[in-house]
C-alpha cells in the first residue's frame, strides 16, 4: 500500500524551489567542552530531565565531523542546509571560527547556507523573563551577521518561540525547566520583541533575505459543541496566532496584550518589522476539547487541570513512533488558512521543518511521510499559496530535547556509540525526488 502511493510521481515544483534541510547546533554539535554553557547543559544534567538519561556534550559530534555532514548534504543534492549558530559558542574566544569553515565547506559543496540565530539553548547568564535579553539577541545577530553576512543565503531569527515558551518556560519540560504557566507570557514577547530588533540589526548590518520558523499547525475541536469549540479557538489563539498575528499584522489576538510587560504597542511596531518570508515548521494537527478538570498525559506531556482546553487525540490516523499523528491535508488546510487570515500580509513562505520519528535504516514510513506531506504542500501551492522552499527535519539522527537519543528524526542514521552515519533508504528516496525536480 505505502509502495503503491510513492511510485506515483511526484508533480513539479515550481523553477526556483528551494529544497533543504535541517538541524540545530544544541542537538547536533556535542564539544560541549569548547563553548560556554547553555540553560540546556544545566538542564540535561539534572537527574530526570532527559528521558534516557543523556545529554548532548557530544551528540553526533558534529563539530568535529561537519565534513561528513557536508558529504552527506551534497550527496543528496539539497539546494540548502539550515543549522543553527549556538549563542554559547559564539560568545565563546574563537567560537565564530566553526560557522566561518562550515559556511565555506557548504558553499564550496554548493550548499547554501540557512542561518538560524537562535534554536533554543540560551547562554546561562541570559532569561527570556528580561527584557534585555532582547536587546542582546539583536547584538548577538549583529555579530553574525557582520562574521558570515557576505555567504548566508537566509537568515532565520529565531526558532519555534512557541514551544520554547511553552515547554521550557510554562510546563517546565525544556530546559530552562519553569512550569510558570500563564505567567511565562512575557517570555513570548521578550522573544518577539527581540526577533524584531534582530530583523533591524541585521539590515544594518547589510544582511537580508530574513525570516523566522515559527511551529503551527491546524486546531481541531473535538466537537461542535460550544465548549469544545471555545477550547480549541483559545487554544489556536496561545499556540497559533498569538506568533504570527504580532509579525504579520503587527497586533496580538484580542485579550493578550494587556497580560505582556513594557509598552506593547510601541514593542509591535518593532516585532512587525517587514520580514522577507514567513517559515513555518509544520508537523502535525492537534484536537482539542474542553477541560474535564484533571491532570491528562498527552504525547509525553502532563497537562494540568488548570488549563482552559484538553487535547485528545486523533483517532484513525497512523501515529510516528513518537506519538504524533500522521496527517498530510492537515498541511494544505493550515496554509491556506494563513492566506485567508493573512492575505496580502503574509510574505512567501518557507517550510522549515518537516519530518517525523521512526526506528530503523529501512524506513518506508518516514518515505511515506515525506512522500504525502510534499504532495499536501503542492496542492497548497496548486491553490495559490506562495511557498518556496521545503526543509525536511532532519538531516540525522540527533539529541531530541526530552527524549534524548529516543526518537530518530534523521533521513541519515547515527550510531552514537561509534558516531558512524548511515544513510537511510529516506535518504536516497529524497535524492531522486530531487534529482526528479530539476
Ligand atoms: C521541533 C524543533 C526541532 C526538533 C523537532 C522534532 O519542534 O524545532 O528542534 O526537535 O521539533
């Protein structure tokens, strides 16, 4: 059945797609002893933290083997690749030296470089609960941007400012581990704010092509009824919209600004600040009811009672091996919700993110995944949504936050005893699809 559906072939991109994919340098990297910390090198050695007990001192040693992750790259035939610079590393003497290589080992490998400035492991010194933070971001873009400016194709501020906010700072799952609930608020628009001052650091330091990968996906209600229905749109409206309507329409949804810190309005005007294209990481819906007033186990997380919605979750559909559920239209119907919503607002979008966890070199699922999320996101395409590129996470099997070295995200194997990469039969699947699209 799943080789059935992949041997039909895959309709044409329009000339120009970018086709990438993705990683992040705290999940990747290891020489954790060369860089200063990071709230998640804090995080990873309190016990009970990471399911399996590890932590990312060395990863997939990246740091040391970016050689082989660039052979794998051109191997492919990736148009782009987005890592992440580690704000630790950069701050570390030398630390710059690493992303100047990297940058150079892509382009001479043909690879353009994609840029993201912050994927979630924060210098310990910093918090997003001050504002300052903020103002240091965009210097910390600045220095980038002035080190590697002259070979990045695209920059990406900052990464899924949601989950961060949401895992790390209100259920206290991520590092830097507050379970502060409604009161991590400002920590969302701390990073706002501060992905609006780095959009103009980076201008004025000649950089361009900007955007930010924001996480989204489509809410369900469990039903019609009038309870479920409210609980999901408040639950769209916190992990949704209160993201992407402050950068796109420079507001937040209604009954949010009054619970941030500073002076709102003229922070939106800075978090507006026109962006090149919107990127979207995208994997998979998610239903939602009304309370029922106790604490509920949902996709490794314990939600608490307290909260104004409960997610339950989608029946009939396959489910990754990490839980998720597996739902390609979903895909189609949450772009095309953004043009309706956004209109001529919304800049071209990106995919910077998309992938799923699954066991195994042999991986048909992941094959089968792919191969239906690519399909969704023509057809957004077909119906006029402005999409121009697509990145897969990830390019190999990586330290996953939480669950440690569990869940295999990658289209490349890691054996993390050896460190060995072995490419996926995804792998090679994705190789021909591209060559296919040239
Ligand atoms: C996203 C993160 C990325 C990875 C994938 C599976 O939320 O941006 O680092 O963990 O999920």
């Amino acid at each position: 059945m799943i080789r059935r559906m992949v041997t039909n072939p895959m309709p044409q991109f329009p000339a120009g797609f970018l086709w990438g994919v993705s990683t992040s340098a705290h999940q990747i990297e290891g020489a954790a002893d060369t860089r200063e910390p990071s709230v998640w090198d804090v995080f990873t050695a309190e016990p009970g933290r990471v399911k399996d007990g590890s932590t990312a001192a060395v990863a997939c040693d990246s740091y040391h083997r970016s050689h082989e992750d660039v052979a794998l790259l051109a191997g492919l035939g990736v148009d782009a690749y987005r890592f992440s610079v580690s704000w630790p590393r950069v701050a570390s003497p030398g630390g710059l030296d690493f992303y100047d290589r990297l940058v150079d080992a892509l382009c001479a490998a043909g690879v353009r470089p994609v840029v993201t400035l912050f994927h979630w492991d924060l210098p310990v010194a910093l918090d997003w609960l001050e504002r300052d933070t903020a103002s240091r971001f965009a210097d910390h873009a600045c220095v980038v941007a002035e080190r590697l400016g002259d070979r990045v194709a695209k920059w990406i501020t900052l990464n899924e400012p949601a989950e961060h906010t949401l895992l790390g700072h209100a259920l206290g799952v991520h590092a830097p581990g507050r379970r502060l609930m409604f009161d991590a608020l400002p920590v969302a628009h701390h990073q706002l704010l501060a992905h609006g001052l780095a959009v103009r650091a980076l201008r004025a330091a000649g950089a361009g092509d900007i955007g930010i990968a924001n996480s989204h996906g489509p809410t369900w209600a469990a039903s019609e009824s009038p309870e479920d229905r409210e609980a999901a749109e408040f639950y769209d409206l916190l992990l949704n919209r209160l993201f992407s309507d402050p950068l796109l329409i420079g507001r937040y949804p209604e009954g949010f600004g009054e619970l941030m810190p500073g002076d709102v309005e003229a922070d939106l005007k800075v978090i507006a600040e026109p962006i090149d294209w919107y990127g979207i990481n995208y994997y998979a819906p998610t239903r939602v009811g009304a309370p029922h007033g106790a604490e509920i186990e949902f996709g490794g997380l314990s939600l608490p009672a307290e909260l104004p919605f409960t997610v339950r979750e989608i029946e009939d559909r396959p489910v990754t091996d990490f839980g998720w559920p597996v739902v390609p239209e979903a895909l189609t119907e949450l772009l095309a919700g953004f043009r309706e919503r956004y209109g001529d607002r919304l800049p071209p979008v990106l995919i910077t993110e998309n992938g799923c966890s699954y066991q195994g070199v042999d991986d048909q699922e992941r094959i089968a995944y792919l191969d239906g999320h690519i399909r969704a996101l023509h057809r957004a395409v077909e119906a006029g949504v402005d999409v121009r590129g697509y990145f897969v996470w990830s390019l190999l099997d990586n330290f996953e936050w939480a669950e440690g070295y569990t869940r295999r995200f990658g289209l490349v194997h890691t054996d993390f005893e050896t460190l060995e990469r072995t490419p996926k039969a995804s792998y090679a699947w994705l190789r021909d699809l591209l060559r296919a699209q040239r």
